[in-house]
C-alpha cells in the first residue's frame, strides 16, 4: 500500500472518530437498529441455519469487541457487529422455542376436543382458538398446540373462554402467501403456534365449564374481555359498539367491514390499532384525575407525595390496559415507554424520549424476534420515532411561542400540534402502509384534526370511567357519552373516505426497498449533526427505484386453477371472470388495481381458457382432454392437473409443481428466457415452510 494511500485511510478514520465523539450520545439509539439487522439477517436467509450458527456469531462479535476494546470507531463497529449477533441468535432461540407441530394436508371431518383460548366475532359467527387439544387419527406428537376454527352456527349458548368443547370441523394447514412476495400468514401462525385453521361443521358441544379448568389468570383475562366487548356491544348496537369494543378489549370482531374501509381510506386506521395515543390517554386520564381528586383534600396533599401516587395509580391502570387489550406488540411499546415515564416520576427524575424508545424496541426484539416484520412493529416504531424527533427539532420553537401567549395562541399552538403530529406520523408510516396494504390515504390530516382531539378529550376519558362503573352496573351513562364520540368519529371517517381522490392503491415495491427507507429514516432521526441529512437520500431511492420495477406479467394460484395475465398497461385479466377471493384480491391489491379488467384477453370455453400476449401463446388447462390441443410449441401450458408430457412447450406448469412449489409469477421474456418465481423460491427451506412432497 502507497503512503499516499495509507495517509488517505487515516484522514477518513480522523474524520469517522470526530463524527462519532460528537455523536457519541446518541449511539445507544443504534443498538435495537442493531439488533434488528441480525434478525432481519435470520429471517432473510433461504434455509434454515444449524444450530451451531449463533454461538459462532456470537463468538464472533466477542472476539471482534475485545480486538477493539482500545476504543474509538473499531469499538463502535464491534459493539454493532455484537449487538447484531445477539439479534441474530435470540431469532433461533424463538424459533425453537415455538417450534410445535403443524398440519400439512387437510384434515376431515374429524371430532375435534380442545380448550378454548380465545373468543372472537367474526360476521354472523365466532373464531375460536382451542388448545390442550384431542384429535381423531392424530397421535399426540403430531397434534398442534393450538387450532383456530370458525364457527358459522355458534348454537343457543356460544363457547365461552375456559370452557372444554367438542365439535365437528375441518381442518387444513395455515396457509403460505397468496402470491410470490406477499404476507406469509403461515409463518406468523408458526410464531404464535397456530397448527391449523378451519371451520367447523356443526355446533360445538361443552364438556368442561370454566371453573373445572382451574383459576388460570388467562382464562380470568379473557372471560374479562369477552364480558366487557359484550356489555359495550350492547349498551351500543351496531358499529358503535363494535368500535367500543375495540377501543376497550381491542376485539374489532364486530366492526362492519365498511366502517373498517372508512376508517382506512380516511387515515383513521389507527385509531382502531391500541398503541401510544389509546395507552397515553389512559394513563393521563388516571393520573390527572386521580391527582385533582387527592388534591382536593388538604390534608392529604399538604402531608403525602400525592404526585406520586397519582404515577403509581396511571402505572397501575395502563398494564391492565395492556392486558384486556391482548398486549399487541404497539401496545407493549408504549406501555413500556409510558411506564418508563411514570417510574421516572415516581424517582423525581426526567424520561429521555428517543432512549426509551430504542429501550422499548430493544425489549420487543429480543423477547418477539419476528415481531421485527410485524406490519404493527414497523408502523408503530416508525411513527414514534419520528415524532420524538421532530419535536426534538420543532419543540423549542413552540414552546418559545406558547410562553406569554392567551387562550388563542395556545389554541392554535394546539391545533399546530395536531397538524404536526399527523404530517410527521404519516411521512413517517405512508411508506410501512404502502408496502404492506398497498393503498395510501390523502386526507388523514384532515380527518385526524377533528378524530385525535375528540379521542383525547372525550372518547377515553369516558372509555376510563366505563371500565370503573362496570363492576357496580353503571356503565350505560359512560358509554352512551362515549358513544357520541364514536359517532362523530364514523360520520368524519365516512364523510373524509367519500371525497374525490380519497385513497390511491400502489402496486407491490420490490422487498429491498422497505429495509432502506427504514434505514434512511432511522438515519436521518437518530443522529443530530447534519450528516444525518444523507438518510433523505437512502428514502429517496428506496420510494423511486422500485418504481422502475416491473409487475410479473402471469400470476397463477397455489392450485392451478386460476391465472392472470397483465396487458400492456399492467391490469390483470383474470381466466376466469369474477374471481373471488384472499387470493385474486391479494393479486388486485399488488398490482395496485380495484377489479380485474374485463375478461376479453382470454378466449375460454368448458375445457379451459387461451391468452396471447407478446405473441406468447399462454393456455390455461381445466380439463385434462384439452392437453392435447393446448400443447402448442413455443407456447406456455398451465394446468391444475398432471401434465404428461408437452414436448416443444416454452414452459409447462402442473399440479405437481403448485402442489410443492406454492403460487407462481413469471415474467416474460421475448428471447425465450422467462423469469419464473415461485412462493417456495423466496420463502425457502424453513420451519414454518412445509417440507416438499407434505
């Protein structure tokens, strides 16, 4: 190496140490981005790594910390390297922890015994999650741990949580994604130990009530919920309640899926989702009242730390908050987060914001590896994040202007407020909510200057002494009061969804373009000195190159039996009109389309379905009497049966080949080389992947 070389190395290691001691406050905010990296790094490898992979990596890390343990940017690098590790091995550990037995093929009708863990409404029935299960021609080591069944005739008396029920159901494996790319509901079911879904054939049976399951404080939590989801509902019929419920138990079983489209469309969404606004109200409701009320007795304000009490008292009321809500990833955040806060209250001392979230993040990885590609963990870090942030930078300043200001101007500082809020959480989710849902709202400022104060000052707090009149009966007056926020909150959300231009769809984004945008927010909230303003151009090219990607241009479903093919401008043409469905609305929502185009692409008869694009000749067999005739050289042939053989095809797709490999998308190319991706390809050879051939 020339000297000159060397000397230019030692320029940028001077320039990486001075950036990182006038930073240096601010690295321990890295280490769950750390963290995250290796678990990210886990969940993106295409098999399954041994076990002897993370004591490795771990050693590793070690190793690399003691080499730079002198300090300086090798240190930081190190601890980095380290903190990765330690995401990476806390991936396998929760891996196997969970591991449990999964179905992999269709199972009945079969008599089904089981315990009920969960109860929730689902259209006119109920879903229901039995575990401590019984199955016919299942032998106790290949019985999952947990099965969720649908119950379309709930029967007089439904089940309820604790309870022992027999029934009749239909069992099959949680299903993988519906196209090559999208959710993988199969892996978060392996994640919650979920071995099968279902639905059952005929009303269940009781066989056990809930006090000769014994006193498990779950089942006390869950009959809790059902009982206040139950008493909201019918203190308020209709959507109302339905949203009451949500708001109280976190059940939006019973919300109408045209209110749920509403609240979407608007940008309210997140008003369903209990998160920091629901458990922040919670606890300021608990802690201002309960302080104006100790207050108002003299004697015990002059004499006793009344502050204090009024902390312990919120602490006390957001955890089981936390705990009738179902203790959903964003709302363990901000119940740590806010129980931070309070601790910090009742220590006399003052919460750093952004440490406590990297805290809460740091906590969540390590105890929920996967809940790192959580649509919930995303989104909510993602906003929180960002507004710590901004009102680090824009917090001063209006503080600065509400000092010695009247009614009005801390009026519209509080309006401001809002308005802020709502910019920065939606730049900082509109990508999370793009990727993951393919649909952005364009009016959620507008919605939420009006739904996030009537949250604030009337929902909750009503909601709060809802939760204190049930036990003595009393509930109706509160939650009639709530009700009429409720209300408004619909009609904003109905009146906003319906304006012109409401919402666009947005097609599927290439997978890599996610993990940088995150990174280039992180980067630009995290650090302080204007090197941070390089994260604006990680997120620039994160939103535009996926733009220059191509849509696939044939999408066949996991059996076969239904394909689409795009036209020139990128509208699917489905072989066979009026498809319905998870499936084609999976397909229509990725290509950022509303309906599938009129059928006139294909030429179909009873025996299958011919398409042509790029003089490609695509024919889709149903019936096995027309391999023969479809069988046409340098044309692509798929069939939802066997195909013998098709000697002189571009490509042929079978049954054997849905049945191992899962959904299919191909891109065509006019020399002959088609890129074809299966769901298999980009799940790979993992635990919740069942192996080929099951």
């Amino acid at each position: 190496m020339s000297l000159e070389s060397r000397l230019k190395q030692a320029r940028i290691g001077a320039v990486l140490e001075a950036v990182l001691t006038a930073e240096r406050a601010r690295l321990v905010l890295w280490i769950p981005v750390a963290i995250g990296t290796g678990i990210g790094i886990y969940f993106a490898l295409p098999r399954e790594p041994d076990g002897h992979w993370g004591p490795l990596v771990l050693a590793a890390g070690l190793f690399a910390v003691l080499l730079a343990r002198r300090g300086g940017a090798a240190l930081v690098l190190s601890l980095a390297l380290l903190a990765g590790a330690v995401g990476f091995q806390a991936a396998l550990w929760r891996t196997a922890a969970v591991d449990a037995p999964v179905l992999h093929k269709r199972l009945g009708p079969i008599s089904l015994e089981g315990r009920v863990l969960e109860v929730a409404a689902k259209g006119s029935g109920l879903r229901v999650v039995l575990g401590d299960l019984s199955l016919d021609r299942l032998t106790a080591d290949r019985t999952p741990a947990k099965v969720r069944v649908t119950l379309r005739r709930p029967g007089a008396t439904p089940p309820r949580v604790g309870e022992r029920i027999r029934l009749r159901a239909v069992l099959l494996p949680p299903p993988g994604p519906a196209a090559p790319g999208a959710f993988d509901f199969a892996r978060a079911a392996f994640f919650d130990r979920l071995g099968a879904v279902g639905y059952a054939i005929a009303a269940s049976e009781r066989l056990a009530d809930r006090a000769e399951n014994g006193g498990d404080w779950r089942v006390a939590v869950a009959t809790w919920r059902a009982e206040i989801s139950t008493r909201a509902r019918a203190a308020l019929p209709g959507p109302t309640g339905g949203v009451a419920a949500a708001l109280m138990t976190g059940d939006r079983g019973a919300i109408p899926a045209g209110v749920l489209d509403d609240l979407r469309d608007s940008g309210l969404a997140h008003l369903l989702a209990i998160s920091g606004l629901h458990i922040g109200l919670v606890a300021m409701v608990l802690f201002v009242g309960i302080r104006a009320a100790l207050a108002a007795v003299p004697a015990v304000a002059l004499r006793w730390p009344i502050k204090k009490w009024a902390a312990l008292a919120a602490l006390l009321g957001a955890f089981c908050y936390l705990v009738l809500t179902g203790a959903t990833v964003p709302t363990q955040r901000a119940f740590m987060m806010t129980a931070l806060v309070l601790l910090a209250v009742m220590a006399d001392r003052r919460a750093i914001s952004m440490r406590l979230v990297a805290l809460a993040a740091t906590v969540i990885l390590l105890l929920r590896p996967e809940s790192l590609l959580s649509v919930s963990f995303q989104m909510s870090f993602a906003a929180v994040v960002a507004l710590v942030a901004g009102y680090e930078a824009f917090g001063p300043a209006l503080a600065a202007w509400r000092r010695g200001g009247g009614p009005g101007r801390r009026i519209a500082i509080y309006v401001a407020g809002v308005a802020l809020t709502t910019v920065i959480a939606s730049l900082a989710t509109g990508p999370f909510a793009a990727f993951h849902f393919n649909r952005i709202a364009h009016y959620g400022l507008l919605a939420n200057l009006f739904a996030v104060p009537a949250m604030a000052s009337w929902i909750m707090p009503w909601a709060v002494l809802a939760y204190a009149a049930m036990p003595l009966g009393l509930e109706a007056v509160p939650l009639a009061l709530m009700g009429w926020g409720i209300d408004a909150v619909l009609a904003t959300a109905r009146w906003v969804a319906e304006l012109p231009g409401a919402t666009a769809q947005v097609a599927a984004v290439a997978p890599w373009s996610l993990p940088l945008v995150a990174l280039g927010g992180l980067w630009l909230c995290l650090w302080r000195r204007r090197w941070r303003l390089c994260g604006v151009l990680a997120v620039a090219v994160g939103l535009v190159l996926p733009t220059f990607a191509r849509p696939p241009d044939l999408l066949i479903d996991r059996r076969g039996e239904l394909v689409a093919i795009a036209d020139g401008e990128g509208r699917l043409h489905a072989s066979r009109p009026g498809a319905r469905g998870h499936g084609p609305e999976v397909w229509l929502r990725r290509a950022g389309e509303s309906a599938f185009a009129a059928p006139g692409a294909w030429r179909c008869d009873t025996l299958g379905c011919i398409a042509r694009r790029e003089n490609i000749e695509i024919a889709h067999v149903r019936d096995a009497q027309a391999l023969w005739d479809d069988c046409t050289p340098g044309g692509i042939v798929v069939a939802s049966m066997p195909i013998p053989s098709c000697p002189g095809a571009r490509l042929t797709l079978d049954r054997f080949d849905f049945w191992r490999e899962g959904p299919h998308a191909i891109w065509f190319d006019t020399a002959g080389g088609d890129r074809v991706v299966s769901s298999r390809d980009l799940r790979g050879e993992r635990p919740w992947v069942p192996a080929r051939g099951q």
